[in-house]
C-alpha cells in the first residue's frame, strides 16, 4: 500500500472549516483514500473513502487531487467533540494500514 | 446494527501470565481484524480472518500470541507469556466486501486495554 505523509498536528476554532492535508505521491490507479478518526479511548471510526472524484457524507468531504497524489479532507463546521486524531489511508489490499496521524485540536 | 463486542475493557496482568481477549463482529461480516495500538502510534495490524480461515497473520508473533475464529463469528486473541512491551490496546475490526471492493469502512469495538506489570 501507499505510504501517506500527515502534519503532526493541527488547530482549527470551533465553527470554522477544518482542513486536513494528505500526500500520497507514490499512489496506484486502483488504491483507494481513507480517512478515519480517533477520539481518545475509542476505536477509528470510518469518516470517508475515495477513488478519484470528491465525495461527500454527512460527517465531511473528501477532495482528491486530479493526479491523486494528495487529499483533503474537509470538516465544515467543527465543534469540540471533532478533536480527535485523524488517520489518511491509501489502501489496494485488504486490510488498513494505519500511520500515526494527524491530531486535530479544536478550541472555542 | 450492533457495533463490535469486546470484552473485557480493561485487563492488568504480570509478566509471563496469559490473557486472552475476545470479540464478536457485526453479524454478517466476514471479515475480521485484530489490532495493537501502543501509546502515542496508529493501530498495527495483527492478524485478519476471512470467515474462519487466516489472511494474514505476518505481524503476528507467533512465538506468543495465538488467534481464532471459530464457526467464523466471533474471535479469541490469546497472548501466552505476556511482556511488559505488550501493554496496548487490542482493537477488533470487521468489514464486509462486495466482490474485492471493501462497501464502506470498518468497524471497530472499543479495545481492551492491557497493561502487563
């Protein structure tokens, strides 16, 4: 699978847009982007999943480049409970390979 | 839809001891993972069964740590002796796939939280 490359950390106030990056240079046409959180003491929760288009779900947008090397992900609105560690995964086999992460911290 | 069971939530054991976890899926998934996530590091993947048979299991050390699944629902993580260095959390995961198209995510339980003194 494709190694992807997170900022360790993020800030984001509460109600404003948080924006979180992903490269993922060296993706395969047929591997898939995957973002999951992780709020302290308990397990990743799916957000989103892509291929090539943006998606969007009720919890966020995923916006992926025209050359698929990076991603966004994009929570509109955050609130407090939105603090969390966030993973980005690109994935062609079958199981989820996590890396460490960015953690996302909002504040009022 | 009920999520995936795990049990216990916390477990304190001395070194050398065993421990065995357990987990039920989401009924209908086939698939089924176990993670390790130590402090501060993203979830590392253990093992993975498909139904009761073993996908992958070349994280897992052997040398320790033994998995089944049984009937092909739910599965025992089984650690014997334990290390000071297997303190983590023990995830378990499933998903159910569509041909090899992953329909959605995973689901994950809550964890075990094992701490080897």
């Amino acid at each position: 699978d494709a190694k992807t490359t997170q900022p360790t950390s993020m800030d984001c106030a509460e109600g404003r847009a948080a924006n979180l990056p992903c490269n993922h240079s060296t993706i395969s046409g047929n591997e898939y982007v995957y973002w999951y959180r992780q709020i302290h003491s308990q397990g990743p929760q799916y957000i989103i999943h892509g291929l090539k288009n943006n998606e969007t779900n009720e919890m966020a947008s995923l916006i992926i480049t025209e050359d698929r090397k990076s991603s966004t992900l994009i929570l509109p609105h955050a609130t407090l409970r939105d603090t969390a560690v966030y993973y980005c995964i690109v994935k062609a086999g079958t199981a989820l390979i996590f890396g460490k992460g960015t953690t996302l911290s909002v504040s009022s | 839809e009920a999520g995936v069971a795990q049990s216990p939530r916390y477990k304190i054991i001395e070194k050398r001891q065993s421990v065995a976890f357990w987990c039920n899926p989401i009924s209908g998934h086939a698939t089924l993972y176990w993670y390790q996530q130590i402090l501060g590091q993203g979830p590392k993947l253990l093992i993975q069964f498909q139904n009761n048979g073993v996908v992958d299991d070349s994280q897992l050390p052997k040398d320790r740590f033994s998995a089944e699944r049984l009937k092909g629902v739910d599965s025992t993580l089984k650690i014997q002796p334990a290390k000071l260095e297997d303190s983590a959390v023990y995830l378990c995961a499933s998903s159910s796939y569509v041909g090899q198209t992953l329909a959605g995510g995973y689901t994950f339980g809550s964890g075990t939280r094992l701490t080897v003194v």
